[in-house]
C-alpha cells in the first residue's frame, strides 16, 4: 500500500524498448571499454524532441 503507478503511454514503452535493442546491437558491434562489472552504474538517457527522459531505477519517485 502507498505505492504510485505511473502512467506511461504504450508510444512511449515502444520507444524505450526499441532504444534499449539498438543500444545491444551498437554494445555487440562495439564493446564497451570495460565490462560491465567494472563499469559505474549510469542513467539511461532517451532524447526526444525539446526534452530528455531520464531513467534510473534507484531514483523511482515513490
């Protein structure tokens, strides 16, 4: 109880899942430099047109 369900359109849910598969297609042509293990945790970062989602799943507002 008292948690909060966001809203996230299924526009939006598709854009995320086609940048995460393009992402693994560009990380199996082009290794990171370090694997993963020893890489710091980062933001995903979504552009879109006059703005950029940001998301990390520590910061989940609540």
């Amino acid at each position: 109880m008292g948690q909060v369900i966001q809203f996230i359109p299924r526009s939006e849910r598709e854009r995320i899942r086609l940048v995460r598969e393009a992402r693994a297609i560009y990380d199996s042509i082009f290794p990171p430099a370090a694997p993963l293990k020893e890489q710091p945790a980062r933001a995903l970062t979504i552009p879109a047109v006059g703005r950029a989602s940001v998301l990390r799943t520590d910061e989940i507002p609540s």
